[in-house]
C-alpha cells in the first residue's frame, strides 16, 4: 500500500483546504521526507488527516462521532478528510467528511460521511457508513490497529517499552503488538467453563427435583380410572334418556302453541280481506280504463296537434308582408354595389404601365447601389491596409491610375533583384536546410561529447570493479575463519551440554534411591519387588554408595562451562552473520557494477557504431574537431542568407504597397463613375412616381377592389338569403293550410269512434272513464296488495294443517307420562353425577399422563446431563491450557511468541544501522529485553543501561521490525515516522537517516515528523507547518497547495 496524495479541510490548526501531492518527483526521488516545524503546529495534523480517511477515526482521539469532533478547526462548520492511495489491485479514492447544521460553526453536528470509490473511474464502491470500514480493510488488508502499527510509527512507544520493568511492559507490548485478543480469549475461556459448571448443575438440580409415582401407585390408579370409565358410560346413558324425554314434552309444548297462533292469524286475515272488497272495486275500474288508454291518448295528441299548427299559421301570414320588404331593398343595394366595383378595377388597369416602369428603375437603382457599396468597401479595405503601412498616405496625388501602375512596376524590379543576390548565396538550397545541417551538426557533436563522457565513466568504474573484487576476496578469507570458530564453538557447546545432560541423569538416579530408603526395609528375602519384580534383593540391608553434593557442584561447574561456551558460540554466530552480510553487501555491488559497465560498454558500442567511428579516444576526439570546423562555416554562410533575405523582405514589403496603391486608385475612379449612373437613375424614377412605393400603390388599388367585391358579396349573400325566406314562408303557409284540413277530418271520426268504446265498456262519458283512470304506480300498489293477500290465506291455511299433523304424530310417541318439572329435576341431578365422574376420571388420566411425561422427560435430561459432561470436560481441559480470569495465561504465551518474532525482524534492520548490538529475550525473564554488546566480546547488557541515541537506535529497529511483522502479505511502501529524533548525536542521525534512505531500494517514502533543526540541513525534501496568529497554520513544501 503506497499513498499518493491526501487532501484535507478544517483540521485542528490547518484551516481552510489542503492538500499535499506525494507523486511529486520531489518525493520520488529522496524517497525520504521530513515533516517540520514548531511544537504544536501541526505536524501530526497530517497522519490524522489520513487516518481520518481511511478509518474514520485517530490514534489522539478514536471515533469522530456526531456528538464529539474535537477535530474541526474552531470557528469553522465543516471539515473532510480524503486521501489516494494504491494497492496491487488498483488505485483507491477514500473520502470522510463532517459538517455542522447550515455549515455555521454554531450549528449541530450532523452524522459523518463515509466512502470508498475506484480513483480512475470515479466509481463509487461503498458510501455507506456501517460498511465503508470494512470494504477499506478488505482492499487494504490492513485495519486501524495495523495500520497504526505498520504505516505510522511512533518512537515514544518503544522508548517507553526499553525503560519499563517487567510488570510494566506487558500492558505496554500488548498495546504495540495488538495482543489484548489473547487476554479476551483466555478471559473468554474462564468465562465459558463457569458457564457450562453452571448449566450442568443446574441440569441435576432439575432431575433431583424430579418426582415420579411408584408401579404399585400406578397400577392402582389405572384400575381406579377403568372402573370409574364403566359408571360414567351407564349414568351417561341413563342421562341421555332423561334429555331425550325431556326435549319431547317442549316439542309437543310448542307445537299446541304454533296452532293455536295460526288459528288467530287465519281469523285476522279474513277481516283484512273484507275491509279491502272497495279497493278490490276500485282496481277493477281501472282495469277497464286502461283498455282504453291508447286510443284516448292518440285523441288527445290530435286535438293538440291542430290547435298549436293554427297558431304557427297566423303568425307566419303576420310575418310574409315584413319579408317581402327587405327582399326588395337588399336588390337596389346590390345593383349600387356592382357600380363601385367596376370603376375601381378601371382604375388599377390605368396604373399597371408606370408601376411596371417604376419596377424596372427600382431594380436597376438596386444593383447601382450594392456594386458603388462593394466597391466602396474594397477600397475602405485597401485604404485600411495602406494605413497600417503607410499612416500618413494620400491618394489625392495619384491623378490617374497609370501614374500608380508606374511606381508599382519599379518595386518589381527591385524586388527581382535582389532574389537573385540571394539564390547566388544559398546554392540552390534554402535558408530552412542550411538550418538542419547545422543542427544535425550540433546533434553529432552532442553525441560525440557524450560518448567521450561514457568512456571515461567506463574507466574509472572498471578501477572500481577491481578494488571490490579484491575487497570479496578479503571478505571471503574472512568468512571461512568465522565459520571455523562457529563450528569449533558449536561443537564445544555440544560437548559441555552432553556433559552436562549425563551428570543430570547420574543426580536424579542418585535422588531416587535415596527416596527408595523406606521401601528398601519393606523388603523380605524371596518375596518380589514391587517396583522392579525381583526376588533377590543386594540392597535390601543397605544402600548403594551416593555422592550428590558432590554431583551438584560439578553440575553448577559444568553449567557456567555451557554458559560460557554458549556466549562464545552466540558470539561466534554474530561474526558470522556479520561477515555474511558484508559478503552479499559486497556481492550486490559487485553485480550492480558488472551490470553498470556491461550497459555502458554496449551503450558506446552501439554509439560508436551509430558515428561510424572506432572504439578508440583519439578517434572519437578527431571527429569532435572536424564537426565544429563545418558548424562554424555553415554558421557564417546563414549569416549572409538571412541578411539577403532581411533586404529581399524590404524590397518585396515595398512592392506589395506600390500593389495596393494601384488597385486603390482604380477602386476610387470606379467608385465616382458608379454614383453618376446612380443619381441619374434615382431622378428618372422620381418623375415616374415620386417617392412612393410602386407595390405598396398596387397593393391598395387591390385592396380597394378586394374591400368593393366583399362588400358586393356580403349584400348578394344577404338578398338571397331573404329571397329563400320568402320563399320558404309561403311554402310552409300552403303546407299548414292543407294540413289543417285535413286533420280536421281525421279528428271529427277519431271523437266518434271513441264515443261507441266508453259506451261499450259502461262508461257513461268521457269525464267517467277520466275519474275512473289510476296512474301506474297506484295500480301497481293496488295489485300487489291484493295479491299479498290472497296468497297470505293460502299460507296460513297450509301452515296450520301442518302443525295439526305434527302434533298428532308427537302425541302418538308417547314417551312418558310424568310432567315436565319432574322430568326436569331427575336430567338435573343424573347430569350433576356425570359430571363428578368425568371430573374425577379426569384428575386420575392427568396424574398418569404427568408421570409418563416426566418419566420421558427424565430419560431425555438424563441425555443432556451426559452430553454437557462432555461439553464441561472439553471446556475444563481447554481452561487449563489458556483459560484464566485476567487473562494473563493466554497472553503471556502469545506476546512470548509475538515478542520473540518482533525482536527477530528489529534485528535485521538493526543491523543495518550499526553492527554493535543485536537484540535477545532474557532466558529467566520473558519479557525482559536485553542486548549483546559486540565491541565488548559479546556482553549481554540490559536496555536499561543504553544511552539516549542507542535507545532510539534500538526503538527504530523495533519499530521498522514491528512495521514489517504487522503488514504481514500486505507490502507497505510508505511510513510516517513521528519523534525520537532528538536525542541522536551527529553520527547516530546520520545512521538513522542512512537506514530510512536505504528503504528506497525497496520501493518505500519515508516521512519524518520532528521538530529538530539538524534534520533541515540532512533531508533536502521537506513540509514545513508555519504557525500564524490566532493559532492557525499554513503548510508549504514540494506538492503542497492551498485550495481556494
């Protein structure tokens, strides 16, 4: 993961927008940076701007939430965070940003943004907040804690660590190497045995508490519960009879009431259908009406009919005299009408021969004025160009365009002239290809000196080559002597520890037998040993010989013997991986410099070839000489060319001018010729017909025609109009007349023949049959009424004989002849009995059916109880590997382990630095670090006792080792370190530095934050954070801008 840029806004003291460009060349090319200035100006200000992005919150303050941001620069109502960064899988956009209500700076907090998109696309991967953090850590295989410990490295912790005790650096180390999972896990671990303890005894408690009935008190039950199922079935029975007989007495109740109340609704229906006899009368009247109905309604409509069309007959012989009157006055109109017409079309043909003449000048006056505007134009344009030339120019002295002509045809001589002068010069080439020539040249006499350049380079570096092969050599002499005494100490070591395992088995031999003294008088002649079977017992009176003091004292000798052997053996190890290192140092820069003059040799090679020159010095310096003499003398021959062609250039600016003098005047002599024509045309035109348009004329003769022929057709349209009015009236007058006439028949005989119907249906008259007529819905309500009930009394009469057979056939069944109350209190007291015993027989089935219950539920906890004997076990064995309630037992043995690898990778970048120290665990204290001092023959001295400068020595090999063991498969390619610089004297700077700048051969930028002056004068590239008034800070170094 490398980062590339990061851009921020309202952070702390850095107000406004930021951002900081670490492609930059700048940064690419040192491949280390620091980051400078004052105390509490913002320098950690940067690592939190990337943290802020990629993790939402910093290792100063945690979580940036909507109720706290202590982040947002004061006086300000937003703030973001976004940093770009690359992976091996793509280039990444990572974007936080807080704002407050209304963007005031007194507004609330509103909740964060978070998002993750693709840098070259722009596409969005994730934007929502729960998320963003995990799709970031699964792109960059790093969370916040490793990426704190991996990328941003802080010296104070690792200082802090080397100067705690023993107690102290627990807390410490598991806070660095990010091992508090392990105390949680063992923590865990204890809490889940005692989980599991506590179920488990709460499964016995349960089955303790477990009650079930003896087989004696279940057998007797079970024959309690059949003989009380046998009683319950006989009364139940005897039950049912009683119900039964008890239903029948109501139904035969019931069935004596429903007659006697159908008896008394036939009675009341009859009364009904006397009181509705008139009604009856009445429907039947109207019945007969309505047989007459039709054609009493065609009289009607007849008799309607004639009055209204003798009504519309007088007012249309009222309306034909008025009609008749404006027919006649629209004719004379017309007749007037027509007059106008024609004299106004007499008129327009009078006109047509002037306009079409007017025409024919307007157009020619038309092309007169667009030919004297063009050519005026032309002549503005030439007038123009000759003032840019020739400012104060009259062409008022040109009297004719002849004398014009004549300057311009001298200026065309000149400038032939002096062509030739120039062709002379430049031998048929031009000035451009004189140029090339000397260019290439120049390109040849580049690669010439370069070429001299690479020789020389070739010779000191084949010096170079020769003096490292004889430094390898040295180095390999030396390396055999260092293997030798690694294998003579090695081999000691083996010796001294056999030595040392023998004399500890011969101690605890010894120890045994004398622990054996008491089971050695339990012995008895021919009887076995109960430890090795034998009967025949040699030391069964005494013991053998035992010296152990003696033992021990050669033990502790021989463990000083291998103490010592092992310090010389690590020591030996030391000079070894020391020499080694040496060795391949050498052998990188050897090949490094075999490659280097391999490519130099074929890159003056294919030079040399390229020139067409020999691989020798005086070669390559002959042709240098020759190519300078021809670049000089091409230089001298383009001097003159590009004077002939400064001169030629004059004569041929003059030329151009003397043209555009010529085509003026004859411009202007054209102009004036043209505005004669026009002022001859415009008065000829002007007699015709003044200023007036000649279509706007014809135009309004037209109009006056068009306006006299619409007005004419407006009054024929009128008078034809009248005249078919008139002529409709009278038609309809004579169609109404002998309409009348005839309907007047027709209803003579229609009254007639009505007449002889009312007397055949016994109506006295007209007025009669009128009184006798219902209306539709009257008759309908009549009808129904008479039909409800007509069919109520057939009903009731069914209804009642039915009920009068049911009776009788329920009399007939005869089922008891006690009565009802009687019947009523023997079903009470037999159901009073049924339900006792069904109650009871329920108790006793409930009481077996709870005990087979917990019979199976005890068979089933029983399971259980098994099953979490095995889980309290599984969880018991694993609490006495890990388990603790602190947690200490897990995590002691994980930042052993943790401990043990870190301290291995700080010791290959210690090595880098100085071949002094190297770092070790303490045998008897774990966590104890210590380090072996080279220069003092392989001491082992406490880190408590290192100077200032060798402690951070020591603390930036743990951490650039923490840095590497964090990443784990993730590269890292950039690291922020943050202070501890202070304390270095000049020569450990320079190491520190030396180490960090080394870390660009792996592809690594190294930050440095630190407040240091030194530091300005030993890292060229820098980001200075200035402070300013009112406690804000401005930044400036390589790729740094301020965003407007």
């Amino acid at each position: 993961m490398r980062i590339l840029a990061v851009r921020f806004k309202n952070l702390n003291s850095l107000a406004g927008e930021w951002e900081v460009d670490f492609s930059d060349p700048a940064y690419t090319s040192d491949g280390i940076f620091a980051i400078t200035g004052p105390t509490g100006a913002g320098k950690t200000t940067l690592l939190d701007a990337l943290c802020l992005a990629l993790y939402r919150q910093t290792p100063r303050l945690g979580d940036i939430t909507v109720t706290s941001n202590e982040i947002m620069t004061r006086q300000t109502g937003e703030c973001f965070a976004e940093v770009k960064f690359c992976t091996q899988n793509g280039t990444y956009l990572a974007h936080w940003s807080q704002r407050r209500a209304r963007k005031q700076p007194d507004g609330k907090l509103q909740p964060a943004k978070h998002e993750i998109s693709d840098a070259e696309s722009g596409k969005i991967i994730d934007s929502k907040f729960s998320t963003v953090d995990k799709r970031i850590e699964e792109i960059t295989g790093m969370d916040f804690g490793r990426f704190t410990q991996s990328m941003l490295l802080a010296q104070g912790g690792f200082a802090a660590f080397l100067r705690a005790n023993a107690d102290a650096r627990a807390p410490i180390l598991e806070k660095i190497t990010g091992t508090a999972i392990y105390s949680a896990i063992s923590i865990s671990v204890h809490e889940r045995r005692q989980q599991e303890e506590q179920t488990l005894k709460l499964l016995t408690a349960e089955q303790d508490g477990m009650r079930l009935l003896s087989p004696e008190t279940e057998a007797e039950l079970s024959t309690e519960a059949a003989r009380l199922t046998d009683q319950l079935n006989a009364e139940a029975a005897t039950a049912d009879a009683l119900r039964e007989q008890l239903q029948w007495q109501k139904r035969c109740l019931q069935l004596e009431q429903q007659r006697a109340r159908l008896e008394q609704d036939l009675l009341s229906w009859q009364q009904q259908d006397t009181a509705f006899s008139v009604e009856r009368d009445q429907l039947a009247d109207a019945m007969r009406a309505l047989e007459l109905a039709a054609p009493h309604a065609t009289l009607l409509t007849m008799r309607k009919d004639q009055q209204q069309e003798q009504q519309t007959l007088t007012q249309d012989q009222a309306t034909l005299p008025t009609l008749t009157e404006k027919r006649n006055a629209q004719q004379a109109q017309v007749e007037q009408l027509n007059k106008i017409r024609a004299e106004t079309e007499s008129e327009l043909e009078r006109a047509r021969p002037t306009l079409k003449k007017v025409h024919v000048l307007d157009s020619r006056l038309h092309e007169a004025r667009q030919s004297l505007q063009t050519q005026q134009r032309l002549l503005d344009d030439r007038v123009s160009t000759l003032h840019q030339h020739k400012p104060r120019l009259d062409l008022s002295i040109y009297n004719n365009h002849q004398q014009a002509q004549d300057d311009y045809q001298r200026a065309v001589d000149a400038t032939t002239q002096a062509q030739l002068q120039l062709d002379n010069i430049a031998q048929g080439s031009k000035a451009a290809q004189w140029r090339d020539q000397r260019d290439a040249l120049g390109e040849q006499i580049s690669s010439t000196e370069k070429l001299q350049q690479r020789m020389t380079e070739h010779a000191q570096q084949t010096q170079q080559l020769q003096q490292l092969s004889a430094d390898l050599e040295n180095a390999n002499t030396e390396l055999e002597h260092r293997n030798a005494d690694l294998k003579h100490a090695e081999e000691l070591l083996l010796a001294h520890r056999s030595t040392l395992n023998a004399l500890q088995n011969q101690r605890a031999l010894q120890q045994r037998i004398v622990n054996l003294e008491t089971m050695r008088s339990e012995l008895e002649a021919g009887s076995p040993c109960p430890l090795c079977g034998a009967s025949d017992h040699p030391f069964a009176d005494h013991a053998p010989d035992t010296d152990i003091n003696s033992l021990t004292q050669n033990i502790r000798t021989q463990e000083q013997q291998t103490n010592t052997s092992e310090q010389h053996r690590n020591a030996a190890q030391v000079a070894q991986a020391q020499c080694t290192t040496t060795i391949d140092n050498l052998n990188r820069q050897y090949k490094k410099l075999e490659q280097t003059l391999q490519a130099l040799m074929q890159e003056i090679t294919d030079t040399c070839r390229q020139l067409t020159l020999n691989n020798s010095v005086d070669a390559v310096a002959e042709r240098q000489h020759v190519l300078q003499q021809r670049k000089q003398e091409i230089t001298r021959t383009l001097q003159e060319i590009d004077d002939l062609e400064a001169a030629l250039k004059r004569t041929q600016q003059h030329q151009h001018l003397a043209k555009l003098i010529a085509e003026a005047v004859i411009l202007r002599d054209e102009c004036q010729n043209l505005q004669q024509k026009l002022d001859a045309l415009h008065n000829e035109r002007h007699e015709l017909l003044q200023d007036k348009d000649p279509d706007q004329e014809e135009t309004r003769m037209q109009a006056q025609i068009n306006t006299a022929q619409a007005t004419l057709t407006s009054a024929q349209q009128q008078w034809q109009q009248h005249q078919n009015q008139l002529e409709q009236l009278q038609h309809q007058i004579r169609t109404q007349e002998s309409s009348l006439e005839s309907r007047a028949q027709k209803l003579k005989q229609a009254e007639q023949t009505f007449i002889s119907s009312l007397q055949q249906h016994a109506f006295a008259n007209e007025d009669v049959f009128v009184a006798a007529q219902l209306t539709e819905p009257e008759r309908r309500a009549l009808t129904r009424k008479a039909d409800a009930l007509q069919q109520k009394g057939i009903e009731l009469r069914a209804a009642l004989a039915q009920s009068r057979q049911e009776l009788e056939q329920e009399q007939l069944r005869a089922l008891t002849d006690q009565s009802m109350d009687e019947i009523q209190q023997s079903w009470q007291a037999q159901e009073t009995t049924v339900s006792t015993l069904r109650e009871t027989l329920g108790a006793l089935r409930q009481r077996l059916q709870d005990n087979a219950e917990a019979r199976k539920q005890q068979q089933t906890l029983a399971g259980d109880i098994d099953r979490q004997k095995s889980e309290v076990e599984r969880w018991r064995r694993l609490h006495a590997l890990i388990g603790s309630n602190d947690g200490k037992k897990f995590r002691n043995f994980a930042q052993g382990l943790t401990f043990e690898l870190m301290i291995q990778h700080a010791n290959l970048q210690l090595q880098k630095m100085t071949d002094r120290y190297l770092l070790q665990r303490d045998q008897d204290q774990p966590l104890d670090l210590n380090v072996i001092d080279n220069y003092q023959a392989g001491e082992v001295r406490s880190t408590k006792n290192l100077s200032g400068g060798e402690s951070f020595i020591v603390s930036l090999a743990l951490a650039l080792g923490l840095s590497r063991m964090a990443s784990h498969n993730v590269r890292v390619d950039s690291l922020f370190l943050d202070e501890g610089f202070g304390t270095l004297d000049e020569e450990a700077l320079d190491t520190a530095l030396e180490t960090l700048g080394s870390l660009q051969q792996e592809g690594k930028l190294i930050g440095v934050i630190s407040h240091v002056a030194a530091l300005k004068e030993r890292i060229a590239t820098q980001i200075n954070v200035s402070p300013l008034a009112g406690g804000r800070s401005t930044i400036s170094g390589p790729g740094c801008r301020n965003i407007q």
